[in-house]
C-alpha cells in the first residue's frame, strides 16, 4: 500500500501569505508614520530605557515562546517555526489594529509608530501565541495565521470597549491578555475537537533533548516577565514602575517554589514533572500581572504567586484529562492552567485588595465596574474563539488529519528521510 502523505498547502499558503503581506505594506504606505521628536537628552534617555524593555518583550516572545513550544518529540520544527511566524505576522496587524480602533493613536487618520505602539502590538501577540497553545500540533499553518489575525482582532475590539464603555485603564485592560488569549484558545480547540486524538494521541509525548529546549524557554520567559509587567508603566510613575518590577519578580520566584513542590507531592512515585515546572513556574507572573496595579506589598505578591503555582500545577495534575473526558477539549499546552486560571486569580486579588483599602459606597461601585471588566472580556474571548474555530472546520483550508498532528513531517523537508523511487 502506498504512504499516504499530508495533503499539500503550495496552493493555500503562499497565496493567504503573500495577500496578507500585500494588504499590509499597502496599509502602511497610506497611514503609518514614524514619530519623531525633538532630540533633547530626557528623550534620548527615555528612548534607550524603553528599548531595552522593548528587547526583553522581544526575546520573550521569539525565544521564550518559541523555545517553550518545542517540548513534543516530532514537532519541533514547527514548534517554533509557526511560532515567529505568527508572533511577526500578528505584530503588523496588532500596530494597524491598535492605531485604527484605540482613541490615543488617531492623528488626522494616520498611525504614528513609536517604540509605545511596537511593545502594545507585541503584547497583543504574545495573546495570540497563548491562544495558540490550545491548538498546537492540531492545526496547519494556514489555519494559524487565520487564528491569530482574529484573535489579535477580537483582543484590540475587546480593549477599545473596556476603555472606551468603561473607560478603563489602558494597562490594566491590556493585562487581560491572558484571559482573552487562553479562552478564545480554548473555545478553538473545543470546536475543532476530533476523537483520532481521543484520549492521547501517541506522537503527543515529550522526551529529555526537547523537555531541555522547552526548559530553555522558561528561563527566557522567567528572567523577562517583570519587563513584560511593567512595560507599559510610565517612567515618571517610578514608585509604581519598581513596585511592579519586585512584586512580579517575588511572585516568580515564588511560583517555581511551588510548582516544584506541588509537582512532587501530586505524583504517584514522588517525582517532578518537567511540563508541570515549566508551565506553572510562570503562572505567578501572569497572576501578578493582572493585580500589579493594586499589589503594593511583597507578602502580597508572594502569596499571588503561591496561589497561582499552586492551582496551576494542580490543574495540570488533574484538569486536563477531565476537560477532555467532559468537555471534549484538547487543550495542548495546558494554557487554561496557566494563564486563564492564573489571571482570574490576580483578577480575584486585585478585586479584594481595592474593596479592603476604600470606602463602602466607592467599593461597590468599583466591584460593579471590575466584574463588568471580567465578564466583556470573558464573553468576547468566548464569542470569538467559537467563531474562529467554526471558521477554521471549512474544508478549504485543508485541515490537518488525524495521523499528522504533532508531525513536522507534514509541513517540514527532511532530507535524510527522502526516498528515492
């Protein structure tokens, strides 16, 4: 019998590839601008502090995310592959989406990019690399791009309405990024469901060389996250900009603890899980980034990152085979684990720390007006994610089939395995 091989994408890629690219480099001739300012010593310091933030942000999302979606044994390659392909193609749409919706970024209909504007799209990226760990190893590239440009779309749409409806705060409506991010993945995958991956599929295991790479990935993503935290925080707000920077640290620091603790303790020979460590070692980061704003005392941001690890690493012992048996979702890269269940943590903690420090009356108004926060961007991530993955089931996108997923082979030459007829 002859080997059946994946069905080819030379007539679907390149052309939505070179499209996109093309809208894109139209879009930019007729409205993005580079700003400029006048070259004064504050904004020349100003400048180099916010690139190097820039380069942090930058390395977490090629290298840390990249080398974090390396783990499974034949899908390396397009484990970080797809990966800098969709973080590079969801930075143009994010500079475009983000300039056309958000208020602060129209100047008589044109863009203005600054180093601002690049680190917001590379935040709305690293939302759509979560998302995209729902789906990993289950989809083409194709498919991919498509998700992320929506993602991307429904995460910008979903700030313009928390800023705009509740006026919120630009960072703390940014920081939703993983709850959108995790969710929408999540609804993808449920909807994309198929029983040939029911209840594992046998190319979806992980050995020493790609649990070390993926390791490598953590590291980048840990030694990175307080950059990642604080960002967007003006260099005039020191007080706030270093609170931010300890308080996210501590919580890393103290969500690997826990991680590696709660890993050996839930295992039936005592042992730690390497996936367990590198997922939920960052879960007290993203935990503290939805709190940071509220979060002004290192015992408290110690406690979110426990918290965090400790619900992270449980979820991954127990809740992944359960979602799968209940809900037929595959969630690949565990993402519910670390960063949706992680976020409505710090969402949880930024809510009782500012209902302990105000008044009756304002509290309730504020309770009102974060749980509205919680709840638009929950049912946006919903809504969109369960359209997205309606959309990705059409038959012309050629979707992956059962045998090839977690396969570079579909996708990738390999030389040395070439027959020769």
């Amino acid at each position: 019998m002859a080997p059946q091989y994946a069905p080819s994408l030379r007539s679907r890629f390149p052309l939505v590839t070179f499209l996109l690219e093309t809208i894109f480099i139209l879009l930019f001739v007729f409205f993005v601008k580079i700003e400029q300012h006048e070259q004064r010593e504050s904004d020349s310091k100003l400048f180099i502090r916010s690139y190097a933030e820039f380069q942090d942000i930058h390395v977490m999302i090629f290298m840390g995310f990249g080398f974090l979606a390396t783990f499974l044994v034949r899908y390396g390659f397009s484990g970080s592959g797809f990966n800098m392909l969709l973080a590079a193609m969801a930075i143009q749409w994010a500079v475009l989406m983000n300039g056309f919706l958000l208020p602060q970024r129209h100047h008589r209909r044109e863009i203005y990019i600054s180093m601002k504007s690049v680190i917001e799209a590379e935040l709305c990226a690293a939302s759509a690399l979560v998302a995209m760990g729902a789906v990993h190893g289950k989809i083409n590239p194709v498919q991919l791009l498509l998700m992320a440009l929506v993602e991307v779309t429904g995460f910008v749409i979903n700030q313009w309405i928390l800023r705009t409806l509740l006026h919120a705060d630009p960072l703390y409506s940014i920081m939703m990024l993983h709850i959108f991010g995790a969710l929408f993945g999540v609804m993808v995958s449920w909807v994309l469901h198929r029983e040939g991956i029911n209840p594992k599929h046998e190319k979806e295991r992980i050995d020493r060389s790609t649990g070390l790479f993926a390791m490598f990935g953590t590291l980048f993503l840990w030694m990175f996250w307080p950059s990642f935290n604080s960002a967007l925080v003006s260099h005039r707000e020191r007080e706030l900009k270093l609170t931010v920077i300890y308080g996210t640290y501590l919580s890393l620091a103290v969500s690997v603890v826990m991680a590696m603790s709660v890993s050996m303790l839930t295992s039936s020979k005592g042992k730690m899980n390497m996936v367990h460590i590198q997922s939920s070692a960052l879960s007290g980061g993203v935990a503290i980034g939805v709190a940071m704003t509220a979060v002004h005392a290192p015992w408290i941001a110690m406690t979110i990152g426990f918290c965090a690890a400790l619900l992270s690493a449980l979820g991954f012992q127990y809740m992944k085979d359960h979602m799968l048996f209940a809900f037929e979702c595959h969630d690949t890269c565990g993402v519910l684990n670390v960063h949706a269940i992680p976020g409505i943590l710090g969402w949880f903690a930024h809510l009782f720390i500012r209902l302990a420090s105000t008044e009756s009356t304002i509290a309730v108004r504020f309770a009102v007006y974060h749980i509205c926060v919680l709840l638009i961007t929950v049912c946006m991530s919903l809504v969109m994610g369960t359209a997205t993955g309606l959309l990705l089931k059409w038959s012309i996108w050629r979707p992956q089939q059962d045998r090839k997923c977690f396969d570079d082979q579909a996708f990738w030459e390999f030389p040395n395995l070439v027959v020769h007829v």
